[in-house]
C-alpha cells in the first residue's frame, strides 16, 4: 500500500525549489538554444544579420534626405535660373525698346517704313525721290509711308541736314528753333500727299519763324507738295483758318484750292501738309499716337 502523500511535505519540497532568476540577454539565448537547438554559429549569423540591418536602415534614410536636398537645390537653381532669364529678357527688352526710340524719328503709327539715305544728296535728288515715293506708294485709303532719312552711316538723318537740303530759304532762326525729333511721310487718301511734322521746345521763336518763312515756303516745298511753278515763283499769302479747334494757315491758288498748310497742332507739334482732309487725317493720328505714349 503505497504511502499517503502529506500535504505539508508538498509546500515545503515547493518552497525549497531554486527562484528562477531574472531574465536576461544570455538567458534568452540559452533558452532558444535550448529549444531550437540553434547552434552558436547560427546565432552568431543571425546576429550580424541584425547588425547589418540596423546600419543600413539610417544609410537608406541618409540617402532619402540626401536625394530630397539634391531636388530642393535643383529646384532653387531653376527657378533662380528663371528669375534671371525673365529678368534678363525684360531688359534686353527695354534696351531695344530705348535704341528703337532713338533710331526712328515717327511721330505718328505707319503702316510700311522706306530707310532713304540723304547725306550726299542735292535738293533735286531728295525732292525726287520722295516725289518718286509718293507716286509708287500702293497701300489702302489711311496708310502712312514712314521715310526714314538716314546719313551715310544709316544713323537718323539730323534735322538740320534735311533742312538745308530740302529748304534752302528757310529762316535760321526758325531752323534752330526745332527740336531734333520729326517725321517725314507720306500719307494715302483719295490721293497720296506727303506731310512733315517737326517738334519745337519755343512755340514762340517758331511761330514768328514761321510766319517769316511764309515769303519762301511755297517755292522751298513747291515741287514736294505739288504746287505749280508759276505759283511757287509768285508771291503768295497764306490766310487763317480754324479746322478741328486747330489755327491753320493756308496757302490757296487763284481757284481757291488749297496747295500748302501748316499749323501748330499743340504748343510743342507743328504739321505741314497738302491740304485739309490730310491735315485731319494725320491730326487724328497723331492724337491717337500721343494717348498711346
């Protein structure tokens, strides 16, 4: 019969086991080795496995902030790239804008430009070859033939030179009078009829220059505006007229045609030209021109 087992001696055989001590690394170890019958090779590898994975996480991260810099970098340098190139552009702009504002003397919009170089040139060939202008200009009612005179270095022709050249009689104090800026055209209506526009910082000196001008202007531009030969040899007397809140002066022949006008179109513009559905037309275009400037 076996022996009964005493109770009592169970709590002491329990309390008499070993504590288990606190885990630990090693101890980890030991137990899984003891379980899984790993070998101390395998968790040696498995350990550097672990290590290699660690280092190369923060590299991988390393590499992501590295690329995010490069594309940040990248992308400031396009953009300071394109700032530049605008900037760049808008000045290249201005320049030419500034030089084309030098280089032409039209006071007015034109529809084609004719570069007429007048340097060498004596009254007569100048006088032609606007004249020869006029007649082959071939572009719609409304259209201005801008001519351009030009020196022998193809810069804009002083105002002076072309004065000299196409009106000898002209008063020189009236000549100095001017400013350098003017245009010289040809306008198209029901016939086409050329037109100068000259600019003045002394209304005064080239008003009374002008009224002094008056003994001579018909036979200076005669043959330019097409006023017949006898009447540019024969004194003439220009009158006043008002058209568009405008003073004109008008030169008439015996029919009472206008052959030549002028008028002060502001205190700082003076308009020469045939006669008056020219003057409006060009006046019209002028005042459009200077709202747009």
């Amino acid at each position: 019969m076996p022996p009964e087992n005493n109770p009592e001696e169970k709590v002491v055989e329990k309390e008499n086991l070993p504590i288990k001590s606190l885990r630990t690394y090693q101890g980890d170890v030991e137990e899984a080795v003891t379980k899984n019958n790993y070998s101390s090779s395998s968790i040696f590898l498995a350990e550097q496995k672990r290590r290699d994975q660690t280092l190369l996480n923060p590299e991988q991260g390393t590499d992501k902030e590295a690329r995010n810099k490069f594309f940040l970098l990248v992308g400031g340098i396009l953009l300071l790239l394109g700032i530049i190139t605008v900037v760049s552009v808008y000045y290249i702009k201005s320049n030419q804008q500034v030089v084309i504002e030098k280089q032409t003397k039209a006071l007015i919009g034109f529809s084609e430009e004719k570069i007429m170089p007048i340097a060498n040139s004596t009254r007569e060939e100048l006088v032609t070859n606007i004249i020869s202008e006029k007649q082959s200009f071939s572009l719609p009612v409304n259209s201005v033939l801008y001519i351009n005179a030009v020196s022998g270095s193809s810069t804009p022709a002083d105002l002076f030179l072309l004065l000299s050249i196409l009106a000898p009689n002209i008063p020189p104090s009236l000549e100095r009078s001017f400013d350098s800026q003017y245009m010289l055209g040809i306008y198209s209506f029901d016939t086409n009829e050329p037109f100068i526009i000259l600019t003045t910082s002394d209304f005064v000196s080239s008003y009374a220059g002008m009224l002094k001008w008056e003994e001579n202007m018909s036979f200076d531009l005669g043959k330019l505006f097409s006023i017949q030969q006898n009447a540019s040899t024969t004194t003439r007397i220009f009158t006043d007229q008002s058209l568009k809140n405008k003073d004109l002066r008008v030169l008439r022949e015996a029919s009472g045609k206008t052959v030549l006008l002028y008028s002060f179109i502001d205190k700082n513009t003076l308009l020469i030209t045939t006669n008056e559905n020219i003057f409006s037309a060009i006046l019209g275009k002028y005042l459009v021109n200077k709202q747009v400037r």
